[in-house]
C-alpha cells in the first residue's frame, strides 16, 4: 500500500499516526465536516444517546483529540461530574483543551496526553468510556479493549463509533472507490496533506468489521456486547458493559 501499512512494525505504526493527527491538527475540525459532508455530528450525537451518563459521573473520551464528545458530555455531568479528554497525541489535545476552555467546560473536565494500549488511570474510575472514530488508530486494539474495560466500574459501558463494513456490498464499493479518490485531494486542498488522507483511508479498509470487532470485545471481557450499523454499516457504533 502506499504507506507500506500492512507490512510497518508496531513503532512505526504509531509514529506514523502521530504524524498525520499532528499535521491536520489545526484544521481536523473542518476536515470533518468536509469528509463526512456533516454526518459526524449526528453520530457523536447519537452516540452521547446511547452512552446514557447522567449528573454527576465520570467520562472518559479516549482518542478524543478535539474534543466534539467531550463538550457534550461535560454538560451531561454536570458539576458533580467529571469528564477526561485523553488522547496520545499533544497538537490535538491542544487543540481540544482550547475548545474546552472556549465552550465554557473548563471546570468539570481535564485533559490527559495517554496511551489507549496502557491506560494510566485507576481501576474502576470511570462509568462511561468513548473512543470515537480512534480505535482503528491505536496499534495494540486488544490490550486497548483490556485498559478501558479495567478503568470502567461495573456497571459502566464502553462505546466504540468506528468506520466499519457496509451491508451493501455495492455501497462498500462506491464508498471505497469515493473515499481514495476524494479523501486525498480534500486534504491536499484544505490542509496541504493527501498522504494522512490517503492513510485515513487505508486504514478503514484495514479495520476489523462489525461481528469481528463484537468478538474482540468479547474476548476483552465486555458483557452484553452489541452493535448498531449506521449510514448502511459506513460507521458502527458498539456498546459493552462491564458486569
Ligand atoms: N474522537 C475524535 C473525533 O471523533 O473527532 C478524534 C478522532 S481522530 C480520527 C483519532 C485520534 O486518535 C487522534 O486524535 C489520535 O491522536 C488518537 N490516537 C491514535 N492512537 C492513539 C493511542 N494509542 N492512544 C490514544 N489516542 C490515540
């Protein structure tokens, strides 16, 4: 591929994410609108639905990077609450704290550079946990299913909104041929990049689908695992608990 993705060693994997979530820091928001023509609000909105949190616990939005769910979810909390923003890479966190300060979140959340694969937070911390369009980014998505479900109190649920594999297989075709002829020159225009695009691309083709994903949740120890297809099964949203 054009990254050699399938073939690089783990380091360089995430060398290589960092990279492309440090250059499009800056302009990331705008690109997704762009890529997404606008459908990524209506599934971070669904998915703040689906986590259920209520006034006074405690969310942890990994991969967050700028932090659309995070500002949701610290007017869920409320006071009493608390939310963390954590994500491995500091452009986008700057980007994220900066967002959080200007939407008047300040006060009930916090911001943490992290690692998803080893997570540095207490057992049983958390009631929610979400990572959002992030896991198919993190190298070791095993060890990362294990470090959220051991962070999570029981009780507490873990949603995953992730591109994933869609129903139509002639729809998978068209969204496939769109997304490496368009993604590319989208961000070569906006934000002087087609290769992160390009990567952001390849990476979705590389992603497990839907049942697979359910199984490695399983496999991680979620209970009552689930998922609902979105835009024809572009996106999926997966919810487990731990019991
Ligand atoms: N959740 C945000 C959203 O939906 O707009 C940002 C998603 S962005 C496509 C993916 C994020 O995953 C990036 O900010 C990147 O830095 C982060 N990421 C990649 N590998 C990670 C890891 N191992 N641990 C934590 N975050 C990671």
């Amino acid at each position: 591929t054009h990254f050699g993705y399938q073939q690089v060693p783990w380091r360089e994997k995430q060398q290589k994410v960092a990279g492309v979530f440090r250059s499009v820091a800056a302009r990331y928001d705008v690109m997704n609108d762009l890529i997404s023509m606008g459908s990524h609000r209506v599934l971070k909105r669904m998915t703040i639905e689906l986590a259920g949190v209520r006034p006074g616990q405690r969310v942890l939005d990994l991969a967050g990077g700028t932090g659309d769910l995070a500002i949701k979810f610290s007017r869920l909390v409320g006071d009493t609450g608390e939310v963390v923003l954590a994500d491995i890479n500091d452009a986008m966190l700057a980007v994220g704290r900066d967002r959080l300060i200007d939407a008047g979140c300040g006060h009930n959340t916090r911001v943490a550079q992290v690692n998803g694969e080893c997570l540095p937070f207490a057992d049983n911390s958390f009631d929610c946990v979400t990572i959002a369009f992030g896991l198919r980014n993190i190298t070791d998505k095993d060890a990362a299913l294990r470090s959220m479900l051991r962070v999570l109190k029981p009780g507490g649920r873990l949603l995953v909104l992730e591109f994933s594999k869609p129903v139509n297989p002639l729809l998978g075709k068209a969204y496939d041929t769109y997304s490496f002829a368009v993604w590319p020159r989208l961000g070569k225009l906006v934000v002087n990049d087609s290769e992160s695009y390009q990567y952001l691309a390849e990476s979705i083709r590389m992603h497990p689908d839907q049942d697979t994903l359910k199984a490695m949740m399983d496999e991680a120890g979620y209970g009552r695992t689930e998922y609902f297809n979105m835009i024809g099964g572009i996106v999926a949203l997966h919810r487990g608990f731990k019991l």
